[in-house]
C-alpha cells in the first residue's frame, strides 16, 4: 500500500524520505522527492543536519547517525540560489554528492555508514526527482544481524541462525520469506515445551498426538512450559501464518519489525524463565542438603 502510495506522488518532506530510503529500503528501492527539494537536501547535507538512529555494528549499540558535509557540493549554494542560477547547476553537484553519502556514528566517527543513492530527474513522475539507494556499507543485512548477536546468550544456535536469516531476508526486502524463519522460531518454542512437559510427566498427550494438535490447543497443552506472555499473545503466532498465506509482500515488509520484536521478547522471557526455574531448583537443593547436615550434626 505504502509502496503504490509513494509511486503516485512526490512526498512533501524530502527529510523523511531520505532518511527512510537510506535506513529502511532495501538495494534498488526508491522514494520520490519534489525537484524543488535538491536545493534544501543539498543545505542540509552542508549543514550535517541529516541524521537517524539505527544500530552501530562497530559499537554494538543503538547509536545516532550524522552525515558528514560532501566537498562536492558548492559552498557558495545559499548565493547561487539567490542569483537565480538555473536548476540543472544545483541537480549536477547534487548527482555526485549523493552517491558518496557518509554518515558518522555519534560514538565514534570512525564509524561510518556509507550510502550510494542514483538522483534521476527524468523518472516517471513530471517535477519529481527518483531516488534509488544502490549501494550501502555495511549492508541492512550486515546490521540487523549484528543486532540479533545481542541476544546470542540466551538463544540456541538454530535460533539464532534463523532469526539472522530472516532479518538478513527481510533487509534484501523480502517479506513473506522473512515471516517463515519467525514462524519456524516459535513453533520450535512450543515443541521443546512439549518435550519438556512429556518428559516430566506433566502432560496429557504423546508428541504424536500433540504434532497433530492446532497451535491453539498446543498452547494450552504446554501453557506452563511456556512464559505467560506467549500465550497472552498467541496473537503473534496468528498473525505469522497469515503472512504465509494471505498477506501481501508489502504487507510482510511493513508487519515485518513488529513481528520480530515480538518474537524478540518471546525468546527473552523464555530464557528469563529458564535462568530463574534453574536458580530456583538449585537454591532448594542447596536447602535440602543444608537440612540433612544440621540434621546430622544437631
Ligand atoms: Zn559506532
């Protein structure tokens, strides 16, 4: 919906824009910008007035990106604007200062997020100017999998390498695909949930017998081997099959990092839980063993 939206008409704040195509878009995706625009990009990109936040792989923290001011782009441009100069000696300086984009992270300035972005005046739309992003270092990819590596102590492996998958696929702007590795997450959630009530014989089912189960009742079944919040919000669950099959590819693309936090919380509870059951049976063992030697020694 967003996508066609942004195909009809040039957006009135090119900032917004801008900073959506270079932080959200994948490689090859556009936004389109009012021509009269070039002129205020430029001022701010002289100024370093363009910034977002995103994550920093080098520093491994949400950070605040700032770009750096661009020797290509003329000093004097307040002046020539005043004079009157005609608009392709604004559009040629701005071409080549957008395809060498540097934003420095607020942490550190060696780290710096370059971008390539293609300005093209005779796209489809009469007085718009295409912006395509077509290079970008580190990639999204790169960074929302280094985002994932946060949670790498309390997820498994296969967790882990999924999850990374699908941000890696939802970077390269693919939506559906990127709802199946999430989905895969979760149901791996319930099933060793399942395997943990069978083991203790807490269960009123065989893994066959719950293999054939609806996720509803699974849910109920494993209710207390699973945090509370999953099954509060079994919504999230619901909403990742209909991504696989009735939601559009934009539709995924949009849902796709409400869906990952969520799935993100998920697995933080969960191995919250763990951490404390664990602390839990250990105290209560110590306790026991406190008791025999009193008992023995009183
Ligand atoms: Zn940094």
């Amino acid at each position: 919906m967003a996508e066609a939206k942004q195909g009809n008409a040039a957006e009135n704040n090119p900032y917004d824009a801008l900073v959506r195509l270079l932080r959200d878009k994948a490689l090859y995706d556009s936004v389109f910008v009012p021509d009269g625009a070039v002129y205020e990009l430029q001022t701010l990109i002289q100024s370093s007035a363009i910034a977002f936040d995103a994550y920093c792989p080098s520093c491994g923290a949400d950070t605040t990106w700032r770009v750096a001011p661009s020797d290509l782009i003329p000093q004097n441009i307040g002046q020539l604007r005043q004079a009157g100069v005609a608009f392709k000696y604004f559009f040629e300086p701005f071409t080549k200062a957008m395809r060498y984009l540097d934003f420095k992270c607020s942490r550190n300035a060696t780290h710096v997020l370059q971008f390539a972005v293609d300005a093209d005046e005779t796209g489809p739309q009469k007085g718009a100017i295409r912006l395509t992003k077509f290079g970008q270092l580190p990639s999204l990819a790169d960074i929302a999998s280094s985002e994932i590596d946060k949670y790498r102590q309390f997820i498994s492996g296969v967790d882990l390498a999924e999850l990374k998958r699908a941000v890696g696929l939802a970077a390269h702007g693919v939506g559906i695909g990127s709802f199946v590795y999430l989905r895969r997450v979760f149901e791996r959630l319930v099933a060793e949930a399942a395997d943990a009530a069978i083991d203790a014989g807490a269960s009123q089912f065989t893994r066959d017998e719950f293999d054939r189960m609806r996720m509803e009742d699974k849910l109920q079944g494993v209710k207390d081997y699973v945090p509370a919040w999953m099954v509060q919000n079994r919504k999230l669950y619901a909403i990742l099959s209909r991504g696989l099959h009735e939601l559009s590819e934009d539709t995924c693309k949009q849902a796709f990092p409400a869906v990952k936090q969520a799935t993100l919380a998920l697995l933080e509870q969960h191995a919250e839980e763990a951490q404390k059951k664990k602390r839990a049976t250990e105290a209560a063992l110590e306790l026991e063993k406190l008791q025999k030697t009193l008992d023995r020694d009183g």
